[in-house]
C-alpha cells in the first residue's frame, strides 16, 4: 500500500486508494513519479519487449494491426511509428460538457496510476510528461460524451493523448490555449508517441474510475450530513430518539445501519428521557432512516473494494509482461465493475435524497410536526398572512429530488453493439458516472435545502419548548447554521444560501463524526 508523503502521491506501481485520487484532483497533494531503479527498470522491460518484437517481425494488436475490426489488417513496417497518432486523431470526436478541473486531474491520475503497473509496454517519458502535466495542472479539455466504457474511455482520453502530443487545446493558469503552447510554458516537449502508447493511453477505464472516486467521496460525505440533518429534524418533530436503541439495532445488524443509528444516538443524546405525550412511533422517514442511510453506507463500502482494483489495475490491450515478454490480449479495458457500481450507488444516494424530502414534507405541515406553523414560518403578527415561510423550498427540493430519482434507472443494462460488432457488449461504464455524478449533485442541492429547514426547524421548535433543548451537539450544530443561514421571518429570496451551503457542503467545511 502506498504511504505518500505528507504533501505528495508516489506513483511506483504500488497500490493507491480513493482518497489519493481525490486529494490530487483537489490539489490537496502532488504527484512525484518514482525514480527507484526496480521501478524505472520495470518499466523500461515493458517498453523493450514491443521494440523485441518489431524487430522480430511480430504481431501485436494495435502494434502491427489496425484497431478494433481492423485487427485482421496488417500495418507496413514504415507506417507502424504514424499508428498511434492516428487513434488519437479519429477518436476525435467527444460532444457535451466538458470534464471540469477536478475531474480531469482525476481521470490523469488515474491513467498514470494504471500505466505504472508496467505492463503497457509504455517508456518511462510518457509516464514522466503526464505526471508533469498533472503536478503544473496542464489540463486537457476533455468532452464527457462518446464513451461506450469497451474499448475503454476511447474517445474521452484521445484528447488526454493528444494533450501529451501538443495537440487540441489545453487549460492551463486559467487560461484555454493550445496545448503546444501548455507544454511549453511548464518547460515541456510534445510526445512523439511509440507503438502501443496510443493505445496505453487510451485503452482503459481511467474516464469512468477517476470518476467513480469523487463520487465516492462525495456520497460518503453525504450519508454523514443527511444522518446529521434526520437528527434535527427529529429534534424539530419532536420525535422519539428512542427508534435509534442500540439494543434493537444489534437484532438486525447491518454494518451500515448500526452506524448510523448510532451517530443518531449520540446527536440526540438519546438517553434522555422521552416525553410523556410523545407518539410511540415516528413516521417511517424519520424512523427507518438508519435502513436508509445504512444502505449508503453500506453501499460504499463494498464499492471502494471495486474501485480501488480498477484504480490499481492494468487495464489496457494488449497487455505486456515485462518479466518474460509474453503479449496478453484480452479486454480488461471493459469496466462492467464500475459501471455496476455506478449504477448501485446512484440508486443509494437517490433513496436519500428522497428520504430527505419525505422529511421535510412533515416539517412543513402543521398536520404532521407537531406543533410547528405551517411551511416552517417565523413570521408574526399582522404579517405573518403574507409570508410563506420555506413553501417554495419545499417545492424545489421535491423538484430535485424527482430528478433524482428519474435517473435511478440502471445504465449498465443498455449496452449497445457498435464498431462493426467487435465491441458488441460494451460496459457504459462512463455514462453510469456521469451520471451518478448528476444524482449525487441534485442530492447534494437537496442537502442544503434541508440544512435551511433543519435551521428553521429546531429553531422554532425551541421556540414552543424551551425547557426541552436539543442536545448539546445539535445546539452547536443549529449555532454553525444559524452563522450561515439567517433565519427566514420574512419571505426573501433563498438562492443565495443555497449556493453559500452547497459551497460549504462541497467542501466537507463541517466535521461530522470521527
């Protein structure tokens, strides 16, 4: 296991895990390409062994063939070197969004990380110009659609290769310049690429895995704030801490659940004595959230196993074993494992978001929270009839948690026969990123419109019952959000917290729990 040092990230073919992918695509650390001997040397065996076997008339796919279904085409000796600039000039051809920052820096990182594996048959100075790039912050600009995840994330990472090769465009100081000029700022040549370093570039899953880390990330920061925020709205409802017992959790034990119920415990301070008048059962939103939110957590868990392989993989084609020269072909480039994953853990993080809303729908309605004025208004007197208190925020939040939802639906399932029927089932691994990436977003604006009514909630509660405080961790929590978020008791417009919370949230600004 790789044990950076404090400021930096060693790429030595050691194994790296999530959080190293996310610190250097938030530019919390550094990337240093190893100089050992063993690893250079490993290596530079792998590149060795495609200049063995063009000097001994082999064949290699993608070396001495064309691509894909062209496989069966033979390349002239004098052409082989042009190859690999051809890939990545047809594959050219990514629409949409493009990659922000963030998400390029991890992409690279991740193709580094599998390239230093030393069994893409790839020289030493490709490795050296990416780490280069990543650690100037040489950016490619890299479109999110076009990729099938099999081949790989062909047409997203052409313009990687490209980058490398002072083509295209590069973002670079904040500014969007030819990617020649990039190179040359940071003191930088283009690549002239070696047979097969097209293909080690782009012939994996680096689109889809890089990806895959930020939204683990993210979501794990999530399944903390949304237990956080069931916390005050239990408090707000005044709802019974008593459905979080430890004694009822270790009958149904579920790593996830037990967790969670357990924060919840300790946010409440659930050994307090209950109300008398207290309903004995809260409505399930309230109740069932460690079922919920356990599943999240759960679901992370066996997820980070699949990520962190496909992070430590090699997952080109062909492959190369730099100890005995043998070419391995195969399709590791296909990535059914984090498509899969993708696909379960959008479908996590959505089920939160709409656990969220359902508990704000009580919030709202004096005919479920027990006390509270209609739409959590602070307003009083004579104006309180024309103020609206958070209805409108209610109605956002269903909105995004509606869209959520809308994309639950599994991407993996819809593979698609393309490239003449040689990449005839394909993982759509990026696409079920990408848009987990989309879920996680939309419940991260649900979040923060939650953390405004929690705000509200508990302060209104308090209000009615002064002598029944929240406990002291909540207390201090509604005193953090009460120095963000003023309370609403006059209608005003809420744009703008909502962009200052998810600012906050985006950037885990809050510690929850060890």
């Amino acid at each position: 296991m790789c044990e950076p040092d404090k400021d930096r990230v060693l790429f030595d073919g050691t194994a790296l895990r999530v959080e190293h992918i996310v610190d250097l695509a938030k530019r919390r650390r550094e990337p240093e390409l190893s100089v050992d001997p063993d690893f250079v040397g490993r290596i530079r065996r792998g590149a060795s062994v495609i200049e063995r076997l063009l000097a001994e008339d082999g064949v290699i796919y993608g070396v001495t063939t064309g691509y894909g279904d062209s496989c069966t085409v033979s390349i002239p000796p004098e052409l082989i070197q042009e190859l690999p600039h051809h890939l990545y000039t047809y594959h050219g051809c990514g629409l949409g969004q493009e990659l922000d920052a963030e998400q390029v820096r991890a992409v690279m990182a991740v193709r580094l990380a599998s390239l230093c594996q030393g069994m893409s048959g790839v020289s030493y100075e490709l490795l050296d110009q990416l780490a280069a790039c990543l650690r100037c912050d040489v950016l490619p600009r890299m479109p999110t659609e076009g990729s099938v995840g099999a081949s790989g994330d062909l047409t997203p990472l052409s313009y990687l290769a490209a980058m490398l090769c002072g083509e295209r465009e590069a973002r670079f100081a904040g500014e969007t310049l030819p990617a020649a000029e990039a190179l040359c700022r940071i003191g930088r040549q283009p690549l002239r690429l070696r047979p097969k370093e097209g293909l080690a570039i782009m012939n994996g899953t680096a689109v889809m895995t890089g990806l895959a880390c930020l939204a683990l990330s993210r979501a794990a920061y999530l399944a903390k704030l949304a237990t956080r925020i069931t916390a005050c709205n239990v408090y707000a409802t005044g709802g019974n801490a008593h459905h979080f017992d430890e004694r009822l959790f270790r009958a149904k034990p579920h790593p996830g659940m037990l967790r969670t119920a357990e924060r919840l415990r300790g946010d409440l301070a659930a050994d307090r004595p209950p109300r008398n008048e207290q309903r004995i059962q809260d409505r399930y939103s309230l109740r069932c959230a460690p079922h919920v939110i356990g599943v999240l957590e759960d679901t992370l868990e066996y997820l980070r196993g699949w990520i962190e392989t496909e992070l430590n993989s090699a997952n080109d084609n062909p492959l190369l074993d730099p100890e005995d020269g043998r070419v391995l072909h195969g399709g590791h480039f296909y990535g059914g494992h984090v498509a899969q994953g993708m696909d379960s853990l959008k479908a996590a993080v959505a089920n939160v978001a709409d656990l969220l809303d359902r508990q704000l729908a009580l919030l709202v309605d004096p005919k479920y929270s027990h006390g509270l004025p209609a739409n959590l208004s602070a307003a009083r007197g004579e104006r309180a009839a024309i103020n609206h208190g958070l209805k409108a925020l209610q109605i956002a939040v269903s909105a995004w948690t509606a869209e959520a939802l809308q994309h639950g639906m599994p991407v993996s399932v819809f593979s698609r026969s393309t490239e003449c029927h040689n990449q005839d089932k394909v993982s759509l691994g990026t696409i079920a990123a990408r848009q987990c990436l989309r879920v996680i977003e939309l419940t991260e604006q649900v979040t923060a419109g939650m953390l405004i009514a929690a705000r509200q909630g508990m302060h209104l509660r308090y209000e009615l019952e002064p002598t029944r405080g929240p406990s002291s961790v909540l207390a201090a929590w509604l005193e953090e959000l009460a120095a963000q978020v003023p309370l609403v008791e006059s209608d005003r417009a809420l744009d703008v917290d909502l962009r200052t919370l998810l600012e906050l949230l985006r950037s885990e600004t809050w510690r929850l729990y060890a």
